[in-house]
C-alpha cells in the first residue's frame, strides 16, 4: 500500500514496486488508506508492506500510523515513512511507532529495495531489527559508498561539524583551510568530491574553483566541487555554478542536504568502471536544472515511464502554480506551505533541482509565516519552471527517438 498525495510520487513507487513483482495498490492520503486497509481484509487479504509520505494534508503520516496501531489494523504489515523534510525528533518518533524504516525522499531504487529487503526480512524471520536509515544503509554497504572527500573551510568549528557528519556516514576525509592549500591537495590525488567554502581567507573558493578549471583544462579531467556558503542571497547559487562548481550548500549544513548530494556522489561512484572519475551531478550530466542521471536511474531508463510521468507533471503543475500565487496573493502563508511542499515534492521526484529549490524557498516563507519577498521569489519560480518544462519536453522527445536509455547516456 503507498500513500502519497503527490501524483508523482505515486507513479514512481508504483512503477517500482511492481517491476520487483508486487502487487500495488495507491492511495492519496491517509483517509483513502484506512479505508483500503479495512477492505483489503475482506477480500484480497491484509498488506505486507505500507509505504507512506510523512507530510500530508489532513492526516499526515504519524497520524495515520498511529491510528493503525490504535485499531489493531494489519499487525502483520511492515510500515516504512518516506519524507522530504526531515526535522528534529522525527526518527525517534518512527522507532516509538515501531515504523520499519525511515527514508529521505527522492529515494533512490537501490536504497529503497535494500530497505524493503531488510525490514521484510527481518519480519520473515521474526526477529527485532533496528530502525533502518539511508546512514545505516550506507554504513552497511561500506567502501563500495564510501566517497574520498576533500573539505576546504578555514573556521575550526564548522570543519569539525563537516568532518563529523561526513564520517559518521562512513566516508573518508581531508582537511583543508583555504583555496591554495585545495589546489595543493587536488595536485597530488583526485577526490570523490570536494566540499568547498566559498569565503576563505587568502584564496577563496570561487578563484579556487576558476584556477582548477583552468588547469584542468590543459590536463583533462573534471574534478566534481560542491560550493558551501552562509550567504544563500538571490544570484549566489548562480556565481557558483558560473565559476564551475558543480552543486551548492547552504551554511549552516543541515544533515538531510548533505545526504541528498552524497548519495548522488555515491551512486555515481559505484557506477563508474573501476579506475575512471563518475560525472558531476550538475556538469555534464545536467541540463536546463535537471539531474538527468538522477531521473533516468529513478524511471530504470524506461523511455515510456518517463514520458508518463513527464505528461502527469505537464497536467498538474499548472494548478499548483496557480494556487501558490494564490497564496502569496492573499498572504495566506498556511497554504503557501503546503501548495509549495506539493510541488517541490513532484520537482524533486523529477530531480528538477533548481527548480525545486525555488519551491523550497516559498515553503520555507510559508512555515515561517513571513511573506516578505514572496512575490519575488514567486516569480523566480514561475521563470524556473519555464526553463524546467522546456527542459523535460525536449528529454522526453530524445527519449522516444532513442528508445530505452542506459545508465549514464545523456540527451542529444
């Protein structure tokens, strides 16, 4: 049973599920859900796996998984939550549920069939399990996701907030305080990744950057670099990436992004043949703020998935747009909210990153309930998804000429 109030979403777990050979039945919310878990007992038989959102309009998903326990509903059934936020406390309210697993959304098709493997498993062997995570997933999986890192930060603190977080999550290290002594570092060994602070004393990470691509442009290679700032100002992001960053942070690090573009590094590291450099994220493999590897390994590079979910999108973004510029409008900030969270969660199912961090802005205004600057940020948005359907639009017409893709091709 999946329960997601984005159509997206739904069509993506579905597509899924049911090429690993299970049976799948959608709901739209919580409501929806209780019901099919009260019919499914008269006919078909009770569920072996729920897979429900956390955020929902109406009941959300500890309400609905607290209102199965309470009526005693599908003992057998093991539950996993799927968000898109995660916040303080969430987790260690999952584990008093007894919820299987908890995951960060987009999910990724391999971590999301080793969590369902895991957490059947272990109810198949009637045996207690701890709550399984994307961290505990990857720790488990050891060197093959385990990325070299380079961290270049001058301030003491936020290096042994980085490098803790980075280790915890089983991957390796190296220190640095500013940009010659990243460029020092770059000349004697390729990285998995370079985390880069954009404001550093003596060389910053934006000449840093600029000095890189233009040795390697003699030398060849592409050394992927993700920029880390405190300034999340209006064209920030847009400097970055111009300089030749490939990704972008904002300070402080918050747990739930960083994993976001580690598990990019880490999938594409263990797709690479042995010996050769995977592709940036957001270099080669991007076009017009879509990460397209991201997506074509989330649909199995099935070209008629895709196009399904492009057309689902193409149908319903409209609507939500209208109903954030509503909001914003009206300065219900409540609603702002909950319409941006719905359409950055099909962006993201998209892997329409840019876009879907124009969305996360005015969800971000929403909770906060100050709509100051929202009007601009609305037309960000609306500018963004311009480029975004352009771009979709023209990967689903490669992907009808080209037929079924493989892992890593890209448009024409």
């Amino acid at each position: 049973l999946v329960v997601d109030d984005n159509r997206t979403n739904r069509r993506i777990l579905e597509g899924l599920l049911t090429s690993w050979g299970m049976k799948v039945t959608l709901t739209a919310g919580g409501e929806q859900a209780l019901e099919c878990l009260a019919a499914a007992g008269g006919h078909d038989g009770p569920f072996q796996l729920i897979l429900t959102d956390m955020h929902m309009p109406k009941m959300d998903g500890f309400g609905l998984v607290d209102e199965i326990r309470r009526s005693g509903g599908t003992p057998a059934a093991t539950i996993m939550m799927l968000t898109s936020a995660g916040y303080r406390g969430d987790a260690a309210r999952c584990a008093e549920l007894g919820i299987a697993a908890y995951l960060l959304k987009p999910v990724r098709q391999t971590e999301l069939r080793d969590a369902i493997e895991h957490a059947l498993g272990a109810r198949r062997q009637k045996r207690e399990a701890p709550m399984i995570t994307g961290n505990s997933l990857r720790q488990e999986h050891g060197e093959q996701r385990s990325l070299h890192v380079l961290l270049a930060e001058d301030n003491e603190v936020n290096q042994k907030l980085a490098a803790r977080l980075l280790e915890k999550r089983g991957h390796a290290v190296t220190v640095v305080a500013n940009g010659v002594e990243a460029l020092s570092a770059l000349e004697r060994r390729a990285y998995d990744l370079v985390l880069m602070d954009v404001q550093m004393p003596g060389m910053d990470g934006i000449e840093a950057t600029i000095e890189l691509r233009r040795r390697e442009e003699r030398g060849g290679g592409r050394q992927p670099i993700v920029a880390m700032t405190a300034f999340a100002m209006k064209g920030d992001r847009e400097r970055c990436l111009a300089a030749g960053m490939d990704g972008y942070l904002a300070k402080p690090i918050r747990a739930h992004e960083l994993d976001d573009v580690l598990d990019r590094y880490v999938a594409r590291k263990a797709a690479a043949p042995e010996g050769h450099q995977s592709p940036e994220p957001n270099g080669a493999s991007s076009e017009g703020g879509i990460d397209i590897d991201e997506l074509l390994e989330r649909v199995g590079g099935d070209p008629d998935f895709l196009a399904e979910l492009i057309d689902v999108f193409h149908r319903d973004y409209p609507q939500q747009l209208r109903e954030i510029g509503q909001a914003v409008a009206s300065g219900d900030a409540e609603s702002l909210a909950q319409r941006s969270h719905a359409l950055k969660g099909a962006l993201s199912a998209l892997s329409a990153i840019d876009a879907e961090n124009k969305a996360a802005a005015l969800e971000s205004m929403g909770r906060a309930g100050n709509l100051t600057g929202a009007e601009r940020a609305y037309g960000d948005l609306n500018e963004e998804l311009s480029r975004t359907i352009a771009s979709l639009v023209s990967l689903r017409e490669t992907a009808a000429r080209r037929g079924a893709f493989t892992r890593m091709q890209l448009p024409d």
